[in-house]
C-alpha cells in the first residue's frame, strides 16, 4: 500500500469518527479533539475536559469549536514543554495559522455564528431556548459533523505532515 493511499484513509476515519463524536456527544470542540487524540495518542482524558465549553467559546458564537479542539490537538503534537523552545512555538503556531486559513476556505471563517450561517442559512444564539429548540429543529447534530470533520482531516493531515520536520519558520515580514 502507497504511503499517500494510507495518508488518505488515516484522514477520512479521521474526518468521519469526528463527525461520528460530533453527532454522539452534540461537542464539536470534543469530538474533533477526541478523534484527533485517538488517532494520533495525544493526551489524555484531562485534555478532553478542559475542552468541554469550547463549542463557539462558550456558546457565544466566536471561534468554532471544531477548530479549538483541532488547535488543541495541534499544540499537543508540536508544542513545547520547555517554555525557552521557542522552535516549538513556531511550528505549532505556523501549522494553526495554515488550520485556520484552509478552514476559511471551506466555511468562510472560523467563527462559529459565520460557520452556522455557511450550514444553515442563519445563525442562532444558542443560550437562548427558542434559538436553541430552532437549532436543534434544523438537524443542528447531524449537519454539525461538516465542520468538526473538516477541522479533525484538516488537523490530521498538518500532524501526518509535521511530524518529521523539526522546524516550521515564522513567515519573513
């Protein structure tokens, strides 16, 4: 078997149990990060827990969960241990900016009232009941899969990259 072929499945079990944890624990931030764990053994159960209010930072609608649990998988493939690695800081974060930007491509943003809109034609306050019995009306848990999926393949295939490469250099300004 190729080594790209084998690159190709790890990403779609990958992009697919995401999706699966998304719909099974209703977390886009767990279940990304989840998958991401699983496949790569990062961390541990303490790590999931420390996502638990990430879906869009709380439910305010910023950041998409499925793209903090996929950053958190990222910080623990390349991050630092030592504060003085400074190497360590460069890649992880270089390899965050790359998430975000391809993420962008697909969803139009990162935010997840902006990714809601890209999905469902609207965005919902999801600390309000009528918004969130709406949301859940539009089959919010099914359609909800797309992103923690694409963030999880997204993720996964920066770690399947980076893994060899020692050094990620911030961008010359």
């Amino acid at each position: 078997m190729s080594q790209e072929l084998n690159k190709e499945e790890t990403l779609n079990g990958l992009e697919q149990k995401a999706g699966d944890y998304e719909e099974r624990f209703a977390s886009c931030s767990q279940g990304t990060l989840l998958a991401l764990q699983e496949t790569f053994n990062l961390g541990n159960a303490e790590v999931l827990k420390a996502a638990t209010a990430m879906p869009g930072i709380a439910l305010r609608g910023e950041t998409c969960g499925a793209v903090i649990g996929a950053m958190m998988a990222v910080g623990l493939a390349f991050g630092r241990d030592n504060p003085e690695d400074w190497q360590a800081v460069q890649k992880t974060t270089m390899a965050c900016r790359k998430l975000c930007k391809e993420f962008e491509a697909i969803f139009g943003s990162c935010n997840c009232r902006d990714v809601q809109h890209h999905i469902f034609g609207r965005s919902y306050d999801l600390t309000d009941g009528k918004d969130m019995k709406a949301f859940a009306a539009a089959d919010a848990i099914r359609k909800c899969r797309l992103p923690a999926g694409k963030a999880a393949r997204i993720a996964g295939g920066l770690i399947l990259e980076g893994s060899d490469k020692k050094n990620i250099p911030f961008p010359v300004l």
